[in-house]
C-alpha cells in the first residue's frame, strides 16, 4: 500500500512541475484535419491526442470556434510542429 501511495505522491508532483512550465494560447480555430488530429490557432499547429490532451474533444469543434489551448513550454521552443495540446478548451 504505501508503494501506491508513493508512487501516486510521486507522479502528482511530477504533474504540478511539469505544469509550471505551461504556455497558453486562445483564439480562433482553424483547419481542423480530423485524419491528423491537428488544428490552427493564432498560427500555431497543434496536435489533440485523445489519449493526452484534456478538455473538448477536437471532432466537437469546428472552424471558427474560439478556443484556448494549453501546451508546454519546452514543445514549442524545441520548434517543432505540431505542438501537442495539453487542454483544450472551448470558450
């Protein structure tokens, strides 16, 4: 039992930092390719796993919808694209 309780411990302090290294966008939706799983906002191609990304699901939106979107920091520094979604919400 107190492996479980440990581990539990451990990984939702691992959640908590990787948290404060969070960016955020909102605006707009656009080209959402369901095939890909990708979307647009602001410029910035991002990418909404249902397995982890939280929030809307990306098949309930549409283009034009207005959305803010949490991903992290170091995704989009390391310059690649998509950039995955953490949450995804609809405003």
């Amino acid at each position: 039992m107190q492996k479980i309780v440990g581990f539990a411990a451990a990984s939702a302090l691992a959640l908590l930092a990787h948290g404060a290294f969070a960016d955020e966008v909102s605006g707009k939706i656009s080209n959402i390719d369901m095939t890909a799983a990708t979307f647009v906002v602001e410029g910035t191609t991002f990418t909404a796993d249902p397995e982890n990304t939280m929030g809307a699901k990306l098949s309930d939106l549409k283009d034009g919808d207005t959305v803010r979107v949490e991903f992290a920091s170091e995704d989009a520094e390391s310059g690649k694209s998509p950039i995955n979604a953490m949450v995804l919400e609809k405003e």
